[in-house]
C-alpha cells in the first residue's frame, strides 16, 4: 500500500510470544510494516512482561504481554488456564475495538477465534506450520474444525497445507517473504 493512502485501521495482532521463530518474525515484520502504512497496531502476546520481542518493532507499536502462559498437566488447572486466556485476551480486544484482528499459530488461533466470538470483528488466522506434521491433539483438532470456519479468512504458507484445510471456503496462500 502506497504510503500516500494511509491507512485508518486498528489492527489487533495476537501471537503466544514474540521469540526467535519464523511465524515471529513474519508478525512483526507485517506489524512494522501496517504501521509505516499509518495504523493503529496492538501486538498482544500470552508471555510474561519480562519477556522482550526478538525482532525489533517500530516504537508505535503497542506491545501488551497477558501474562497467560502457565502450564500445566493438571486438566482442570489447563481448562481453567485456557478460560482465563480468553477471558484476558477478550478484555484486552474489548478494550481496543480494533477494526480487524490477526492471530498466529494454532492454538493461539483457537483462543483468539474464542475470545473474539460475537464482538463482530473480523479475524485472520494465520497457521504457520504444516498441521499434517504438527499434529495437534485430537480435541484441539476437533475444534479447529469448528472454529476455522468461523474465520474471516484462514491464511496458510503452502498448497499442502491448503489441502489439508480444502473444505474451507475463506482459505488464501501467502507463502513466507
């Protein structure tokens, strides 16, 4: 986008944390790069504070860490956890009223397509690894079927990835830059 047609958008980014991976590297570059264009981004993250990005970001962008990232073996305790992540990260979207919203990796996008049900913002689910290999358990997987449809659009790197998804209708290629 021309830097002459700013752009009037607040886009939230949602992604577990900002490390050294590949799908970090490629949120942070599409955040610097939204704000160069003249967004409103708000990148969000489940790390605690003390956790800074690897990447460099632009000083516009907003960087919110819900310290939601505890783990445990404990199912009950996981179920509450994941609760608690939604309930987080549904407060922060809230409090923002971005007019779109880009999530990052699996699990990241179950918990963003559930916290952002019927607040009427558009998402984008982004899967960033191939999900034939990186198998999810099965009841992750049983959601994600449900959930990606709920998807605005659901973006994958590859035509094989594309063909595991091939019953979605909002599906789009974007390989890594």
């Amino acid at each position: 986008k021309p830097l002459s047609k700013r752009c009037k958008m607040s886009i939230v980014m949602v992604i577990s944390a900002l490390g050294p991976g590949g799908a970090e590297r490629i949120i942070s570059a599409l955040a610097n790069y939204r704000q160069s264009t003249g967004c409103d981004v708000h990148i969000v993250t489940f790390a605690k504070s003390n956790h800074d990005p690897f990447f460099t970001l632009d000083k516009n962008i907003s960087l919110t860490h819900l310290d939601q990232s505890k783990a445990t073996a404990n199912a009950p305790m996981r179920m509450v956890n994941i609760c608690s992540r939604i309930k987080a990260l549904r407060h922060f979207i809230k409090s923002k009223s971005p007019d779109h919203i880009v999530s990052f990796i699996d699990v990241t996008n179950l918990t963003t397509l559930l916290a952002g049900h019927n607040l009427k913002i558009p998402i984008t689910v982004s899967e960033r690894t191939d999900p034939a290999v990186h198998a999810l358990p099965n009841a992750y997987r049983w959601v994600r079927k449900l959930l990606y449809k709920k998807a605005n659009s659901v973006v994958v790197q590859t035509r094989f990835t594309q063909e595991y998804f091939k019953d979605l209708n909002t599906l789009k290629i974007i390989p890594n830059p």
